[in-house]
C-alpha cells in the first residue's frame, strides 16, 4: 500500500485495501451499502437540527417511531415517495436527486 511522505494512508487506499478496486464486485458492495449509510444518517442530522425527536417525526407523516429509526439506522430502505414525505411533510424540506454516471452529473 502507497502512503504519502508522512507515511500517512489516505482513505482511498485504505478503502482499495479492504473492499478492493473500483468497480470491482466488493468494492461496488462496498459504495451501496455506504450510500445507504449516508442517508440514513442525513435523515438523523436532518430530524436533530430540527429539534425534533424520532416519535414526533414518526407522528407528523403517519408512521411509527420504530419506522424512523429502521431508517436513520440504515436498517431498512426506503421508497423515494416516502423519502419525499418524510423530508417535505416531516422536516419542512426538499429532496434534491443528483446522478452520476460516470463523470456526467444529472441533477433532478
């Protein structure tokens, strides 16, 4: 493994290291299942800057407390339809979609 003259690792070696190279089958396991991590943990950021409990958002869009945190912690994926009410209804928000093929970026 590469390191820079402080004999620091970057976080891509250390990831290329334990879940191998791009696009390789563990690695691509790798990249989705932090990608659910992410949002999750957005949707947690999100409920906490608001103040609000997992109980009161669960309540503002008709769900229940366990739901919220099956979501926040990465247990349970989501509908994008639900993700909209969660963000729009719950939080007072927006959900912004951006996809990125390649180098091309497509923002929704």
């Amino acid at each position: 493994m590469k390191t820079s003259k402080n004999k620091t690792t970057t976080l891509e070696q250390l990831t290329t290291n334990y879940f191998g190279a791009v696009n390789s089958p563990s690695r691509d396991s790798f990249n989705q299942e932090y990608e659910a991590f992410k949002l999750g943990f957005l949707i947690k950021q999100a409920r906490k800057k608001k103040g609000m409990t997992q109980q009161a958002l669960a309540q503002k869009i008709g769900s229940k407390k366990s739901y919220i945190s099956l979501l926040e912690n990465d247990v349970k994926e989501v509908r994008l339809s639900t993700l909209q009410k969660l963000i729009s209804e719950g939080l007072g928000g927006t959900v912004q979609i951006k996809v990125q093929v390649g180098d091309e970026v497509i923002c929704l």
